[in-house]
C-alpha cells in the first residue's frame, strides 16, 4: 500500500484536478481508488506505488514527473512574469 512521502516529496494532483475543474472523487473513481486515499495522495500524507503514480501520470494524461518530484515544483507563473520597473514618468500623472 501507500507510505509516507520522504521529505521533499511533492505533487501536483491538485493543480491538475483544479485546472480541469474535477473534484477528488472523479480520479478516485477512475483509479479504483478510495476518496480518502486521494485525499491523502494529494496532500503529501502518503506516496503511491509505482503502478498508481504512472496510472495517475495516465488519467491525467501527463509524464509521470509533471506529477511527482522529488524538489519544489516552481510556482507557476513566478519566473515567467515580466518584471516591470516603474520610472520617474510611470509614477507622475499623465
């Protein structure tokens, strides 16, 4: 069954649940897995084995690592922002 997550751990099944708008218990279902087990998965609680990280990688239709990893994942949008510096011009009114 699942086991602690080492420290360092980390996944994104919520972000892709929560891009395509699905709640925990649709993956659940289509995984043959328990909500609550989902529920922990999510959360860092637990890993999956190897056979339900590459079917949940599958279900959301992913490589496995845009799933799990074993570093941070960056923030989305953090480093791809344009830094805008504000001038003397910017600030002064039109």
């Amino acid at each position: 069954m699942a086991e602690r997550l080492p420290e360092g751990a980390h996944n994104r099944i919520a972000m892709l649940r929560a891009e395509r708008g699905i709640s925990r218990r649709e993956p659940a279902d289509a995984l043959d897995a328990q909500y609550q087990t989902a529920g922990y998965l999510e959360c860092g609680e637990y890993s999956p084995s190897l056979h339900l990280a590459l079917r949940i990688a599958g279900h959301f239709e992913v490589p496995v690592e845009v799933v799990f990893s074993l570093e941070p994942f960056p923030r989305l949008g953090a480093a791809s922002a344009p830094q805008r510096s504000v001038t003397p011009s910017d600030s002064a009114g039109s």
